[in-house]
C-alpha cells in the first residue's frame, strides 16, 4: 500500500500551459540560485531550510513562490500560487497533481524544480524530499536529483548513439542526459509510481522515452543497446524486518548481489563496441582487496572493464549514512535498530568494509581478450568525468589491441594539462622524485624514473617513442633493448589515462 500521495498526470494541454508559466518565470538553475545565494543553498545541502525560507519569503517573486512550494515544500498563499503558475491556473495545477489546498493555502504534492547542466534546461517532479516534508521517507519514495545522480551524469560517456538504456530510471534524470545524444532512449524500473514521475518529466521537457515496467533487465530480453546507464538501487540493506526496504535504493538481494548481478548480465544487451556505466557499492571480506571482488564479477563475461573506486566507508560509516538517508535522526529508537542491523549483517558476511565506485564495462567491437582496469582515485576529478571517461575507453581500447611494438611507433604528444614537477633535497644536484600531474581527468599524479622522464620530455608528437628511447638508452649508457622493454608499461599507463595522447 502506498503511503506517499499519487504521482502527477500526464495531460499535455495543461503539460504546455505548466512550461509556459515556469518559462516565463525564468524557473531555472540559474535564477533559483541567484535567488538563494550561497549561504541559502550550503544550508540547504546540510538539510537546514530555513535560511531559504527567509530569502523566499522576503523577495515574494514568482521564482520565490515557486521554490517555496515545490522545493521546501511550504504552504503558500493561493493568490501567490496563482501568480506563479498564471497560465496554468490553481485549478491546473491540482488536475495535474501538483499542488493541494491546504487551509487557505496550498501546498505541493511533489518536487518539481529546474536541472541542466552545459546549455540544457530541464524541469524534474519527483517526490517531495524529507527536507520539504519534514519526515521520514517513504517506503515508495520517488527519489529526486541526488548526488548520486549527478555522480552518473558526470560520468557517463556521450557518444552519439542510436539507442541507449537507463535501468531504474526513477524520475528520470539519466534519461533527460541520454536524451542529448541518443536517437532513441528506453527507460526501466520496478516501480509504477517512479515511470509514473519519469512518463511525466518525459512530458513536460518534450521526450519520447520508451517506458518499461520490471525488474532489473527483465523486460529487455533480447534487446541489445549502445549504451546502458544505472544508478541502480546498489544499497546494501540488511533482510530484516525491522528495516525499511526504500524502492529507491534497495534491489532487493542480500549484500552487494544487485550490481554483481547487473555486471554479470549486461553483456548480453550490449552492441558490439557498446558501453554499459553503474554506479556500485562492493563489500571488503575480511580486508581482502576490492579489485578480487570486483575482478569475480567481471570474470568471463567478455567486457571490457574500467572500475574507479571513489570511497570506502567501514560498516558503521555506512550504516549511519544509509539510517540518515531515509530521513531518521540519528537520536531516534528506529535509527539505532538500523544501525545495529547493519552492523550485525555486515559482520555475519565478515565484510569490514564497503566500497563505493563507478564501473564502466564495454563489450569488445571485435573478438579479442577483454581489458581490465581497476582502479582508485579518492579526490576531486573533472566536472563532467564524462569526456575522459570515453577518451580512456578508446585509448585502452587501442592499446588492447596494439603490441608494445606498435605502441614504441607512435608519436606520442604530453596532453595539454600535464606538468612536471621535480623535488630534492635543499643543495641537491638531481631530484629525487619527478612527478608528472594531470590536471584534468583522474588528476593523476605518476612518478618517473630518469628514463621515463626523459622519454615524457621529448614527447611532443614529432618523434616515435621507439626512436626516443633508443637515443635515451645512448644517453644514459643502458642497453636499448632493456628499455625497450621497460618503458612499455609506464607508457601505457599515461596513454591508458589520458597524460600522453
Ligand atoms: C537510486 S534510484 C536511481 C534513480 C535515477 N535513475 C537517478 O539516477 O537518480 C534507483 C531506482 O531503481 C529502481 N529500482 C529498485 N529496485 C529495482 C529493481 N529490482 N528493478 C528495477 N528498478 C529498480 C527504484 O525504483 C529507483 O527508481
């Protein structure tokens, strides 16, 4: 039995009237965060509403009425409400199901607020978060734009493609991305009221998306696709009954099952050169390595394999997450039961710590044996991840299939963001480290030996690196066939992440 209110209807005459007012009203990202400057949208971030609530109610603008209503989730003045959607109309407005009379007032029985990044405006409904609401979610709760979900747009590759897949699409926010650069877009969840959320944000930003009800893959048998997305529900939750099971983020497999599960089976809806991205969590046995259990998963599937580890939290980190997520204070009866449920799951699996990361596999254009990349990087990486992300699967790609001979007959040319940084000791003649650093992409850092340094230094795009390293070898009075074989590795590790192109 569903507890929140009925998702919003699709009716494309008030659909039009709706983007008609929030257009004219400028409900954009831009505007709401002018509206609420910075210390109104870091409160907000903390889950505090009430700086908002005094810049809104002092500016009384439609844009100010507007994120009122449907983002903090206030009871509002009908004559405001009314001002704010003229077009629509109050009367639209609840026939749609987005607002209800309250008192005098009315209040929103969804979210609906303005996303877009890079030149693209969109508007998202989904359910009212527990900031708005001021209670715990529930169970069917339709989640909205959360971190998570721009962490998968950030990251996803964009090709253009004729049809992509997001699976569990909730509102729809991969989708309204794919739509950028897939002809066509199919769109799944388990859930009625989330492809009820994602039929009307379909609607209302101008997409056609073939919407399909099941769980998981289910209803794609037999489809194959160019790129797949998923922020899928990669939550681990403890089977007990004491512990809410949110659609949103729970898949309903004990453990990490739901994205081992997703990695095994995707192959088979991939095209050939086609790319599936996810986000995941993994758990750490018995403080194994994350890379054997995520190198399980992989195994003989015939994809391609890049997994970036982003964090690891130990289970109470996580367990206190997770509690807090739906919404309970840490102070409350049901958020101890939680924690101690986790704690105790968690311990029955020996796992001492989780893993949280992105995987981006790809299903080989040809036959050939798979790369297999695994792969950490803790700190802050390029905003949108996206474009290296997709330059690295093309670079491992090529040197999956080129020999380390192939590879010394190539010019290689140092990437535009790369510097070299070189440290000793004071009064040192040589330094003792050379570090080369990206400034885009991962942000690596890679240490070189003198050989390697050198080897970067001349490239430049004109000379293969053979040729390079058999004048380096003279030069340092070393065997060129020695290094010939040395350097290959280092080699492809800078191509592999984008530091020499
Ligand atoms: C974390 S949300 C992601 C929502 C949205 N795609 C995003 O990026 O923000 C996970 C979604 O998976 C859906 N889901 C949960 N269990 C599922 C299952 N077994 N099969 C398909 N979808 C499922 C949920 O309803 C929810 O919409």
């Amino acid at each position: 039995m569903s507890l929140s209110p009925p998702p919003p209807r699709v009716d494309h005459e008030l659909l039009g009237r709706l983007r008609a007012d929030l257009e004219r009203s400028a409900y954009t990202v831009e505007s709401v965060s002018a509206l609420l400057g910075p210390l109104a949208v870091r409160a907000l971030a903390r889950e505090q509403v009430l700086p908002a609530q005094r810049v809104t109610a002092q500016a009384g603008t439609p844009v100010a009425t507007l994120v009122r209503l449907f983002a903090l989730g206030d009871a509002v003045d009908a004559e405001d409400a009314s001002s704010a959607l003229p077009t629509l109309g109050l009367d639209g407005a609840t026939r749609l199901g987005l607002v209800r009379g309250q008192g005098p007032g009315v209040v929103a029985s969804c979210d609906l607020r303005p996303y877009g990044e890079e030149g693209a405006a969109w508007w998202v409904a989904s359910d009212l978060s527990e900031i708005a609401t001021r209670a715990p979610l529930h169970e069917d709760h339709v989640l909205g734009i959360g971190g998570a979900s721009t962490t998968l747009a950030s990251w996803t590759p964009r090709p253009e493609v004729d049809r992509a897949l997001d699976v569990g699409t909730g509102s729809g926010v991969q989708a309204l991305h794919l739509g950028a650069h897939a002809a066509q877009v199919t769109v799944t969840d388990i859930s009625g009221r989330a492809l009820a959320f994602a039929r009307f944000n379909a609607a209302l930003n101008g997409c056609n998306w073939d919407v399909r009800q099941g769980s998981m893959l289910a209803p794609l048998a037999g489809e194959r696709f160019q790129l797949i997305v998923s922020n899928p529900p990669f939550v681990i939750t403890p089977r007990t009954p004491e512990m809410p099971l949110f659609e949103y983020r729970d898949g309903g497999a004990a453990g990490d099952a739901v994205v081992a599960d997703l990695v095994r089976s995707i192959g088979e809806h991939l095209q050939p050169g086609g790319i599936a991205q996810f986000l995941g969590n993994w758990e750490i046995v018995g403080g194994a390595d994350w890379r054997e259990r995520v190198r399980g998963w992989v195994a003989g599937t015939g994809l391609d394999a890049w997994v970036v580890q982003r964090e690891v939290q130990d289970p109470a980190e996580y367990a206190e997450t997770w509690a807090r997520d739906g919404g309970h204070h840490s102070a409350t009866t049901e958020f101890a039961t939680m924690y101690a449920a986790w704690l105790d799951d968690f311990a029955s699996r020996g796992v001492t710590a989780v893993g949280f990361g992105v995987i981006t596999l790809q299903r080989p254009a040809a036959p050939r044996e798979p790369f297999l990349d695994l792969d950490e990087a803790s700190g802050p990486v390029a905003a949108p991840m996206g474009p290296h992300i997709l330059a690295g699967l093309r670079a491992r790609t090529w040197l999956a299939e080129h020999s380390d001979e192939d590879l010394l007959g190539v010019a290689w040319r140092c990437a535009d963001d790369v510097t070299e940084e070189r440290h000793g000791r004071p009064g040192q003649e040589h330094p003792a480290v050379i570090l080369l650093r990206q400034g885009g992409g991962l942000r690596r850092a890679v240490r070189l030996d003198t050989a390697g340094a050198a080897l970067v230094s001349v490239c430049d795009g004109t000379l293969p690196a053979g040729v390079a390293v058999d004048a380096i070898a003279e030069l340092l009075e070393t065997d060129s066939d020695v290094l010939r074989a040395q350097l290959p590795p280092m080699l492809r590790g800078l191509v592999a992440d984008g530091l020499l192109v």
